[in-house]
C-alpha cells in the first residue's frame, strides 16, 4: 500500500512547469508580457538554436530592485495582487507569480536589473531553482534575462521538442502576435543573429500590420471603429476578396490580451456572410476595450481563453463594428496590367518626297494593302489569292490551300498548315493516322533575283506520292461492366462535372472530381507513392501565416517525402526550392498553404495525420476538375470505381454521388 507523503519542492517546481513552460515560445510569452506589464517601451528578443540554448529578452522598463531579485522566482511571488477582490479585475497581463520559478526550474537563467533609484544595478545567477551567485553589476536601466539550456534537467520534455527551425518559428509567431496586441511598443526579434523582425512601436496598428505581415496583406484590409455600451472595437478586417484558406490570419485581443474565442471567431464570420467566397475564412486584427470586472481570463493555464459576463453584448458589438465596416468599404480588386514597351519611332526620311508606308508586322505577319500587293511581283507570280489585304508569314514561301479530290474527305496536315496561310476549320478531335493524310507539296523553282520575272505560268498538277503504310495502333479493350453482377450504363456528363450513371431502377449523378481525389488518394497511400521531384531554376519564396509556417517548417522531412523541398528564407518566409513532378511552380505556394491547413486540422497525436494531409492535397491536384472534358474510357473508370462501391466518400468526407430512384423522378413528372 503506497502512503501519501509531500514531495519534494523541487520536483513540485518540475511539476508546475510543464503547466507554464511547454517550449521555448511559452517561455519568450511569459518574459515579453512581464516586460510589458512593467512600463517598457522597447523589448528585443533574441534567440538561437531555435530557443533551446539561448533566449534573451532585453527591455527598458522599470526593472526589479535588488532585495526583491531572488523573492521573484519563487512560486507565487508576484507585485500584481494583493488580495483576492483583485482577481475580480485583473488588468495586466501576468498574475500568478509562477512563470519565473517555472522557467529557473527547467534552465540556467542570468539576470541583469536596475531601477531608476539605483547608481547600480543587480546580477543574479539561478541554476535548476537553485540560486548560484548575486552581485552588484553596471546595467542599463530595465531588466534582460537570459535563458540557457532549456530543459537540460528534464530529459522527458526534451525529446519531444521539435527541430530547431520549428521551435523558432513558433517564437517568432508569438512575437508577431506580441507586436499586434502592443503597437506601443517597439518589439525586435532576432534570430541566430539574423533581425527578422522590428516594430515601429509608434501606437498605430497598422504601422504593426506592416511589420508583421508586409505592404501587401495589410493592404487588403480596411479598419473598424465601434464603441458599444459594454465594448468598444477597434482594428481591421480582411476585404471580402482578400479572405484566406484558413482562419491563421484571426487575431483577436481582450484588453491587450491575445485570445483564443469561438464566440468572436463567429461574431466575424457571421458578418461575411453572403459576401465571401465560399471556403475562405476572413482575417482581422481586432483589438476589444471591456471592463476588467466582466471578463475572467483565469480560466485557462496559459491565459490564453477568456469567459465574458455579457456574451451576447460582445457577440453584437463584434459583429455589427465589422458589417458596418464592410458595408462602408467601396474598394474593389484591381487589376495590375504590364506597361505598353515604347516602341522606338524610326527618324523621318531625308529625301524631300514622302517615303512609302513600310508593311506593318503583325504577330510574324505582314499586313499589306491592295495597292502594294498589286505592286508586289513576288506576291503577284506565287498564285496567291488576289484579296484586298492579305496576312503572309515572314520569311516563308507561300503556297496555295491544298484541295481534296473529288470525293475524298478533307484531312489535315501539320506540315501543310505549317506552309500554308489557309488555316482547317476546327474540329473537335484530334486526326487519327495522321502520316495518312500527309501530301508533300512540290514548290515551284524561283528565277534569280537579277532577271526579269517571267510572265505567270500554269500551276501544274501537284505531285502525289503515296504514304508508307502505317501499321494503325490498336487501343486496349477496356473492359466492360459484368452485366450479371453489375448492370450499370454511363449514360452521359452534365456540365463537365456530374456523370450520369442508369443502374436498374435508378440514376446515379457523379461529382468526377470528389471520386478520382478518392481513387488517387486510395492507390498513393497503398502504394507508398513518392512523386518525382522537379527543381525550380529560381526559389519560390512566399510568407504564409505564422502557425502555418510553423507547421511546414515542422514536417520539413514529411514533405521532402512527397516532392517538395524547403527552407526558412527568413522573416517569416520559405523558398520552395523543388516541386512535385505533377504541379506547375505558379501552383506550389497554393499546394502548400492548404497542406499547411490539413496539419493544423490533424492530430498531432497520430503519426499517420501529416502523412494523410499531404496526401489528401497531393490527390485533389492530381484529380481531373469540374468543368474539365475527359475521354469516355477516362469516365468509365471513376463511374466503375463507384458503383462497384470501391469509392464512396472523397478523402475530406464528402459525397462523391447521390441517388435519384425511378419513383422520385415519376413523381417530379405527376406520373405516379
């Protein structure tokens, strides 16, 4: 029987800190809003390797005196409550006094402070909880604390620490979000070295919006403005044509708090409503002002969820600041076409008499009148149709339309039409043996340049010679439906998108593209399918949302895996330096934002997740597209596939065919 006993207060610490510190974000969090809470205009954060052995967070505000510097890191030791009526209204951003003990518990930790009233200031040393050495040292005025070997003491949590490009993406998101929560403030961020990052710190928002996400997303949002009895609103939305493919770029802010609310996610959302595309989710940084007393932010460890005393309140105010803001917005997307190129105007003749008017070219073309055609012996002579203006290709001999003899279909042939200026008609479908059909054209001797063209001739007959025969390709059966087992009929496609398939007694309607995702996802997972990746001769770079780089930069392996090749370009951006073999390089950026999105949705838990998401987006842009013509034998196999039953729901879990019985349709007509 085991007895209960007290443990020991430094396996208590190690406890706790798995509460506060997670990973080196959670650890930059704690220290930058303790930097804010104390008064600073000015913090630079600066980590390396990711933040696993170096975290330094730097600010000006009012520091730590020296007999409070070792009462700090104990648990529960804080200068923002006193009593318990304050819990009731917090209005900072830490209150429990355990983030400093948590993270000295798991690290090696200096710290250099000095307040206004001090000549100098304190430097104190802190290994595993255990305070190490205290003196007097020259600081500047404000704290820095630096953070070094991260959970060296607690082999469990190290090894689950991802790798070094993760986890500093991750404090680089959070830095992001900092800078927008405190426009105030001037936030730096450097990593291995290397700024990535500088808020202005001038109070505007959208000074922070530049930062952080560049002149180009922040120019697709317009502000909001409410003041409600309970909440005031203020910050930007995403214009309608501006929503994204996830909801990464929803920043929500109580009280310079950042937070995590269902209740403001649908707020936003339900003012786009019947405004955006469908599928897209709008951004926004909205920063909400409500009364200490009606929010509770102590219901979460990381401070991260909040529970509001008037939900429906907050609920209205958000939503009506951001329809307001829509509905006041005018802009629309505009369209950026390349500049005319100047073409160079050639100098005026100097004879007295006017030159002639040179042949305008158009498109490998020369564009000629009636009048210099007439004046054209070469022209003239060829057996040229005698038009008012005709368009001949430069540099090429032109020779008359070939016409089929009587009775015999009229084909065409590349090389003829290479020759010729008389284009086919259309059709529908390609030529089959098209050796067949392939004349040679004898083109008539032309005299030299220094004699005088002799008068027309007669066309003689053009010379046929008969084709090689061609052995025809014979095409594969494919194999038809057991009528026994499987009395089906494709019956038809509506709008390029839905197959019609009769079975008995009812008609089955066919999404293609819902059914092929489903086929290409089935056989790629089965089959271990690895594409061939192609290199770009110029990196794509792109900057996607801060959780989604984070992300990408997590499963680096996993997508180098399936074709793609990535790094960290910086500030918040990846070069995609290799795609898969079966996407275009304009369509790489969109590939991996969306793979991006299925691993955010997947269970970090579930090994095989990550690997599911790549494959589902791999399978969606491998499949044939609504609106797409495809070849009846292309049809048949993903009208097999289903009805036989081999593929029922796509890889995102929608229906790939509904069901129309005899009896309904009877019924729509009044015949039953």
């Amino acid at each position: 029987m085991a007895y209960i006993q007290v443990l020991d207060p430094h396996v208590a610490d190690l406890i706790a800190a798995g509460e506060v510190v997670e990973r080196p974000a959670s650890v930059v969090k704690e220290l930058v809003e303790n930097a804010i809470d104390a008064g600073a205009t000015s913090v630079t954060v600066e980590i390396q390797k990711g933040g696993m052995s170096l975290i330094r967070v730097a600010d000006n505000g009012s520091g730590i005196p020296w007999e409070d510097c070792e009462t700090a890191f104990l648990r529960h030791a804080t200068s923002k409550l006193r009593t318990s009526e304050d819990l009731a209204a917090i209005g900072t951003l830490g209150f429990r006094g355990e983030a400093l003990a948590a993270i000295s518990s798991v690290s090696r930790v200096e710290l250099f402070t000095r307040t206004a009233r001090e000549d100098l200031g304190t430097s104190l040393s802190i290994e595993g909880g255990l305070v190490m050495a205290k003196d007097q040292a020259g600081c500047p005025l404000g704290t820095t604390l630096v953070v070094r070997d991260l959970f060296y003491n607690t082999p469990a949590r190290l090894k689950f620490m991802k790798r070094d490009a993760a986890e500093g993406a991750a404090v680089f998101a959070l830095v992001q979000k900092l800078a927008l929560s405190h426009p105030e403030v001037a936030l730096k961020f450097i990593r291995d070295g290397k700024q990535e990052l500088l808020s202005p710190g001038d109070g505007k928002l959208k000074s922070a919006m530049y930062a952080v996400f560049g002149r180009d997303i922040a120019l697709g949002f317009t502000p909001v403005q409410s003041e409600a009895e309970e909440v005031t609103v203020t910050g930007f939305v995403s214009l309608p044509a501006c929503c994204r493919g996830t909801r990464s770029y929803q920043h929500f802010f109580v009280n310079g708090r950042q937070v995590k609310s269902r209740l403001l996610m649908t707020a936003l959302e339900k003012a786009y409503e019947n405004q955006k595309m469908v599928g897209k989710f709008p951004g926004c940084v909205l920063q909400l002002e409500v009364k200490p007393s009606t929010v509770d932010v102590n219901v979460h460890p990381a401070k991260t969820e909040v529970k509001f005393l008037y939900e429906r309140k907050v609920f209205d105010g958000v939503y009506y600041a951001v329809l307001s803001a829509l509905n006041g917005e005018d802009r629309h997307p505009t369209m950026d076409l390349p500049a005319p190129r100047k073409v160079p105007t050639p100098p005026p003749p100097m004879a007295s008499t006017p030159a002639p008017k040179a042949p305008v070219s158009t498109g490998g073309f020369t564009r000629m009148t009636a009048q210099e055609f007439r004046k054209s012996p070469s022209l003239r002579d060829s057996g040229g149709p005698k038009a008012p203006s005709i368009l001949r290709p430069v540099e090429k001999a032109y020779t008359p339309a070939y016409t089929p003899p009587p009775g015999k279909k009229e084909e065409f042939s590349p090389e003829f039409a290479e020759k010729s200026t008389v284009f086919p008609r259309n059709v529908e479908k390609p030529v089959e043996n098209v050796e067949k059909s392939f004349v040679p054209v004898v083109e008539k001797p032309r005299a030299p340049l220094d004699t005088p063209p002799a008068p027309p001739a007669p066309e003689p007959e053009q010379i046929r010679m008969p084709a090689p025969p061609v052995e025809p390709v014979k095409a594969e059966p494919v194999p038809e439906p057991i009528p026994e087992e499987a009395p089906w009929r494709l019956a038809g496609e509506v709008l390029n998108t839905y197959l019609i398939v009769e079975r008995g007694e009812e008609i089955l309607l066919i999404d293609k593209h819902a059914a092929h995702e489903r086929l290409n996802f089935d056989r790629m997972k089965e089959s271990g399918y690895q594409p061939m990746a192609q290199t770009l001769l110029a990196p794509v770079v792109f900057t996607p949302s801060p959780e989604e780089g984070a992300v990408l930069l997590e499963n680096l392996d996993l997508l180098e895996r399936y074709g793609f090749a990535c790094s960290d370009f910086g500030g918040g951006s990846l070069a995609i330096r290799e795609v898969p073999d079966y996407l275009e390089p304009g369509q790489a950026e969109e590939a991996l934002c969306e793979i991006a999105s299925q691993l955010l949705l997947g269970d970090p838990t579930d090994p095989d997740s990550a690997r599911d998401a790549v494959l589902h987006t791999m399978a969606c842009k491998a499949a044939v597209k609504g609106g797409q013509k495809n070849s009846r034998e292309e049809l048949l196999v993903v009208a097999r596939a289903v009805v036989t039953g081999q593929v029922k729901y796509c890889p995102h879990g929608r229906p790939v065919a509904i069901t129309l019985t005899r009896a309904q349709l009877e019924r729509q007509f009044k015949r039953a």
